[in-house]
C-alpha cells in the first residue's frame, strides 16, 4: 500500500487569511493528499521584555499561541468541509526556515504550499525574506500562491531550458515537464509547455561559440536558433507534448513568462531550480526575478524530490 501524500502549508503569524488556504484545500482535495497547516510564530514584543520576569513572558506567549491556534484550527474547520483531512499546529519559533526543513522531512512532506510576501524592495535588498530562502533551499516542490483566480489551477504552464550540453539538464527538463503534467492532470487543467530563447552569451556558449563573433555572423545566429528549435522539439517529443501545446517564443526568460501568463490567464507556471555541482545558474535566478513580479502563482520544482512519486493506492 502506497503512502499517502501530504502537502504543508505555511501561513502568515498575523492572524490573516489568504488565497493560499484555497489553493492549499483544493490542490490536496484534487491529489487525494492530507494537508497539515503550520503557523511559525514569533513576536519580538513577547520574545524579550525586560520589565517582565521569564514566567509572565512564558504565559504572555502561551495565550498567543493559543489564540492563534483556535483561530487556526476555526480556518481549518471550514476547508474540512471540502473532505480533505487537515491538520493544524502552531509554534513558537524566532527563525522558521531550519523548522521548516525539519517538518518536511520529519512528515515527509510531498508539497510546501505558501502565499507569496510581498516585501519592499529595499526590504528585500536589506534582509533576504523567507520566500527567497525557501527558493534556494526547498527540498520538495514548492507552490507560492499570488493573484489567484481559481481555487483549483485551470491553465498551467511548463516553463522549460532545453538547451544545454550538460545532459542533467537534459534529465531535470523531462523531470519538470513530467511534474508539471502530474499537476495538470490531478487538477484536471490545460498544460502548455513554453521555451522562452534568446541569442546571449550564454546561449552561445551552450553552442560553443564565441559571443563577440557570432554578433558579427548572422548565419551563425540562425544556427543557433535553429539548434535550440531542435533542443525544444526533441523534449516535445520525449514527453509527448503536443504540437499545438508548444510555445517557443523568443525573448528574455521573465519578461516572456510574465507576458505569457498575463495575456492567457495562466494560474500557475512551473519552473525549475538546479544548485547542484556546477548547475547553479539557475533557473532559480530566473525564479527569484519572477516571483514578485508574476500575475500568477509559481510551482517551483527541486531536483530533490518530485511530486507523484508515491500516490495513494
């Protein structure tokens, strides 16, 4: 008997509802997954007040805590109506990303499911957020939800890298186009799948030429394009994506993807993050640009785990 799959969501400590417990309850419904719902509290008033001594500041939290854990369990009540089995829990925790490793793997999480933080700019420039250190650090796939539309995805869209010489990307390329469609088809949604090019120095250095040269050689740069046309349809074609369900569109990754899912009412793009060996160029850089800036969620997938690999019998 297979073991059943489980996502994690993550919610706000301030007490707030957000797209994210839809999302949550209806990808888990979809999935035949239980859900588990974590609040990661911390308050810097009731973390260190001097004038208190350390049992009155024990029992200020404890009433916190328990405030925040009704409030949570009332949320969770209404989403059990939808049949999924939830779970709730509330903790008291100063820096929540290493707890939040510990869990996924403690329950052995399938998904992290959390609503996008939309810091500042110079919020984000002066303290990493906890998004960016989930993106960089996540060992499951990981959904950030943003300006949702449908509880349950209706149009998803794969965003793919096809061209390179180093065949794990090559491998982690099928990986996310196979994790996408589970998606798609557990949500039963519309998948396309989208190869966002361009003519940069790194796309001729995949091609093993030199930048500065093949600016002065058009034919060189057709020949490029030509061989990342190849690239796209050869993975098309390994993944039997049919011809009307590939985009190839010439431009830079983000602005492509965001343009994409604006004019088609995309719900969801599902990216890649590679960080290991020398394949740290990411993919994740081009996720790290995007998510604050999508008109859509993002499923971020992790060469770690997958999603699907056991289902329930």
């Amino acid at each position: 008997m297979s073991e059943q799959l489980r996502f994690m969501l993550i919610v706000s400590p301030l007490l707030q509802t957000s797209p994210a417990f839809a999302r949550a309850a209806a990808l888990a419904k979809a999935a035949g997954a239980a859900l588990h719902i974590v609040a990661f509290d911390y308050l810097e008033g009731l973390a260190a007040v001097s004038m208190l001594e350390e049992p009155v500041l024990k029992q200020l939290r404890q009433r916190y805590l328990e405030q925040h854990r009704l409030w949570l369990e009332a949320q969770a009540c209404s989403l059990r109506e939808t049949g999924v089995a939830i779970t709730t829990e509330v903790l008291w925790v100063e820096r929540p990303l290493q707890q939040i490793i510990i869990h996924l793997k403690l329950q052995r999480i399938t998904a992290l499911i959390k609503a996008v933080e939309h810091d500042s700019l110079i919020s984000r420039l002066m303290f990493t957020p906890l998004d960016i250190h989930l993106l960089r650090e996540c060992p499951v796939p990981l959904h950030f939800v943003s300006h949702m539309t449908n509880a349950l995805p209706r149009k998803i869209v794969a965003a793919v890298n096809p061209f390179h010489q180093d065949d794990r990307y090559k491998a982690f390329n099928d990986r996310l186009v196979q994790e996408a469609g589970r998606l798609a088809s557990a949500c039963n949604a519309e998948l396309d799948v989208i190869y966002a090019h361009e003519f940069s120095s790194s796309s001729a250095e995949q091609y093993g030429c030199d930048y500065a040269s093949m600016l002065l050689s058009p034919g060189k740069i057709k020949h490029l394009f030509d061989a990342q046309a190849e690239a796209f349809q050869a993975l098309a074609d390994r993944n039997g994506i049919a011809p009307e369900h590939q985009r190839m569109i010439m431009g830079s990754p983000a602005k492509v993807l965001s343009s994409y899912a604006y004019a088609y009412d995309i719900d969801v793009i599902v990216m890649g993050r590679l960080n290991h060996g020398g394949m740290k160029r990411l993919e994740s850089n081009t996720v790290e640009d995007l998510l604050y800036k999508m008109p859509c969620s993002v499923w971020v997938v992790s060469p770690e785990a997958m999603i699907g690999k056991t289902k329930p019998a």
